[in-house]
C-alpha cells in the first residue's frame, strides 16, 4: 500500500489545523475510506498543534499523527526542544527526523539524525528520515543519500531498520524556489535508497497534482511526502486519490 503524507511546516493555527482535519476527515467518509483508506496517511503539524490534532483526528482516524522534530534524550536541561516520549504522550506516533530546512537552519547532522532515529524506534514511534541531495550533487545523488542515509541508520539491526520511513527529498527540488524533478532524476537515488532494507522510501519535493502520478510511477516510490500542495484539505484529497488510484 502507498503512503501520503504532509508536513505544514511551520504553517496554521490551532483553528486551521482543525478545520484541515475536519475537511480531510469529511472528505474520507465521502469516498467510503473514513477508517479503513487505501493509502497509509500521515499528517505533521506544528507541535503546538500535535494534541489538538490529534483530538480532532480522534482514536479511529486512519491519519497517523507525526512531530516535526524531537530530541534524542527522554527529558532534561535542553531548553527549547521536545523529547520523544513527549511527542507520544500529546498523541504522535510518528517523528520527521534530519529534513533539509533542519540540517541547514539548526545544525542537524548525520550524527544527530542518528540519535534520533534510535531514540524514535526505542520508543516505538515511527521515525520518518529525509534526505536529499543539494544541487551541486545532484550528479553524485544516490551515493549522496546513501551515505546520509547508512550513517543514520548506522548501529539498527534488520528488523529496526525495517521500521524506518526515509523521505528522498532533494534540496534543489523542495519549496517555492525548488524546481521539480523528472521522474529520471529520481530514480537512481530511490533505488539506493530501497537497497538499505527501510520500510518504505517516500519522495518529496515540489510535489503536487499535476507530478504526483507520474512520481508515484518511478520505480521503488512507495508514496509522497508533501509540503505546499497538501496544506489544504482539497489538495491533501486530491493527492490521495491520486495516490489510491494510479
Ligand atoms: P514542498 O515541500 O512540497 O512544498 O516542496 C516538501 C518538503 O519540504 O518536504
């Protein structure tokens, strides 16, 4: 089965995250898939909306709630950052971990995206690791990814590692000055990627309606990980049963 999922970014209010809830929600129960969705859904907002979205989403929605980030320490003397076992107390069950804008704004490493992944799975939460290439690797993308990929699962035994979403996200691809990419320059790192025994290999960057089948169709994409086109609800259902039907 495919993957769908969105993170906002550092995007919406209490009361847009809920009215996006609410109109995916609806939009579910119109196709018939209110509990039961041919695609695994995921959903990331901002952590000051994890419960409320969480209590809008409420125990049966088929939306697995995710954070945008959380520290590798359970609790301590670390102003400013969320630990994952607070993450899962407000509802997450999933944890986006080492995306671009992090590694290049707040200093996240492979060393750190590392720590985080183990401290997700040692949890029991679903770690979602991004990778990408900047542009002037593009040429070198699949070794690129690999070793940003190897170095954070480094140390996780077969079964640990097949618990681990990675998200194929290159830098050059990703938001509004980001340029889409062809389903050829796609394929190579998706395939480096799937050779690491992950659980699913998602891809992002630029992704929207009009792209998202033919991504979909490169081979080894398991699914979509989407920033701008699935910030509203419309375009969230859209990209779904784009998803459940190509
Ligand atoms: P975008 O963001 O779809 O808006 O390009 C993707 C991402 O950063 O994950």
């Amino acid at each position: 089965m495919r993957w769908l999922g969105t993170s906002w970014k550092m995007n919406k209010t209490l009361a847009e995250a809920t009215a996006w809830v609410d109109e995916v929600g609806a939009g579910l129960g119109r196709r018939g898939w209110a509990e039961d969705p041919p695609v695994r859904l995921f959903v990331v907002p901002s952590f000051t909306a994890t419960h409320t979205v969480g209590d809008a989403l409420g125990p049966r929605s088929p939306l697995l709630l995710g954070v945008q980030n959380a520290h590798w320490e359970d609790a301590g003397a670390w102003t400013g950052e969320v630990s994952v076992p607070q993450a899962a107390d407000a509802g997450a069950g999933l944890v986006e971990i080492g995306h671009s804008e992090r590694r290049a704004a707040f200093g996240e490493t492979v060393a750190t995206t590392r720590l985080k992944v183990a401290a997700t799975l040692r949890h029991g939460l679903v770690p979602l690791l991004c990778v990408g290439e900047p542009e002037e690797e593009r040429a070198a993308s699949a070794a690129y990814v690999r070793q940003q990929t190897e170095g954070a699962l480094e140390g996780l035994d077969a079964a640990e590692r097949a618990r681990v979403l990675v998200a194929y996200e290159p830098i050059w691809a990703i938001g509004a000055s980001g340029r889409e990419a062809r389903p050829e320059e796609v394929a190579e790192p998706i395939g480096a990627l799937q050779a690491l025994g992950v659980r699913a290999v998602l891809y992002g960057g630029s992704v929207n309606e009009a792209n998202a089948a033919r991504l979909l169709a490169v081979p080894g994409v398991d699914g979509l990980f989407v920033g701008r086109a699935a910030w509203s609800a419309a375009g969230f259902l859209a990209l779904l049963d784009i998803a459940a039907g190509a």
